[in-house]
C-alpha cells in the first residue's frame, strides 16, 4: 500500500501546481501581453466612470436609445451573475406570448413603422447577456431614434453602417452592432 500511495501523493501534488497555479497564471499573464483589452474584461471607461462592457449587453428602454435584444436573466435583466437563456422552446405559449408582448411594445413605441420585427429583437440569446444586435434590428429602430433625436435618418443610417462588424475572420458568425457602442456614439453627437 506504501508504494502506490507514495506515487499517487506525489501526482497529485504534481498535477495541482501544474494545472492550479502554473497553467492558469501562463495563460493569464499571456492575455495580457497579447490580449490587453479582452484580458481586462473589454471595459469602457467615461471620465474616469466605468460604464460598461463592450462584451456584455445592457438594458435600454429609452425611445432616444437603439434598444438591445430582450433578456432572460433574473432577477433583472443583463444581470451578468445569472448568464443563461428561457429555456423555452419554438412552441411554448409562454415563448409566444413574450414574444407577441415585445413586438406591441416595438410597434407601440414608432407606430408607424410597419417593417417586420426582427426576430432578434424579440428573442433573448442562448446566454441572457448578447451585446449585439443584427444590422436590421439596428434599421428597425432608426426611425424612432432618429425622430425622438431630431436627427435625419441618413445620418442615422452611416452611424449604424459605422458600427456594423463584419464577419469574424470573414466566415464566422452575422455582421451586428453592438448596442452600447452605437448608443455612446449617438451620445457624442450632442
């Protein structure tokens, strides 16, 4: 029993260093030299004031804001603690429901835009906290924006063109528009 405990011990203490304190701070300390910004969580800053992060979604729901997709996160929305999706599935009422409930509120807040909702809008991502959002939820909303701003929709529409990203590497993912990003820009423009 001595000799295979020796070894076992002995692995384990091994085994803890290295995957515990040796690969982590490795992994760590090369983030931050090659990934600086994403390392610190994508954080911006405004005056001094953390205002948000570029990787997680926020809640808008004011009329002069671009607004995010909906959230499942309790007990509030974008609540980073509690990351995770509705669970509900394509037919449940209670999908449907929420999702009817989102589009009147969409429709209620530019009633005369009578583009489709995009799905987005009205959906919440897999995980609760998505920043961004596609280009046409982005052209959905500019005529609210844009009318409750007193700005012309051309400008509004370089401005979304502006924040739109591309493809990752060119293949992966949608082009989106992250919404705080969009949203800071707007607020710039004052």
């Amino acid at each position: 029993m001595k000799d295979q405990l020796r070894p076992a011990l002995t692995m384990l203490l091994l085994l803890t260093v290295l995957t515990g304190l040796v690969y982590p701070l490795t992994v760590t300390g090369l983030a931050q030299v090659f990934f600086p910004d994403q390392a610190k969580g994508s954080v911006i800053v405004r005056e001094g004031k953390v205002i948000g992060s570029k990787l997680i979604g926020q809640y808008f729901d004011k009329p002069e804001y671009f607004w995010s997709r909906p959230s499942a996160t309790s007990p509030f929305p974008y609540n980073a603690a509690a990351s995770g999706g509705s669970n509900l599935g394509p037919t449940n009422p209670a999908l449907i429901a929420a999702v009817k409930a989102r589009a009147a509120v969409l429709r209620a807040a530019d009633p005369g835009n009578d583009l489709p909702v995009p799905v987005d809008l009205v959906t919440s991502s897999g995980s609760g906290l998505d920043p961004h959002i596609s280009p046409a939820s982005a052209l959905y909303q500019i005529r609210r924006v844009a009318r409750v701003r007193k700005l012309d929709e051309a400008v509004m529409r370089d401005l979304v063109a502006q924040h739109t990203q591309g493809r990752q590497l060119g293949v992966l993912g949608e082009p989106r528009v992250n919404v705080l990003l969009l949203n800071l820009a707007l607020d710039e423009r004052r």
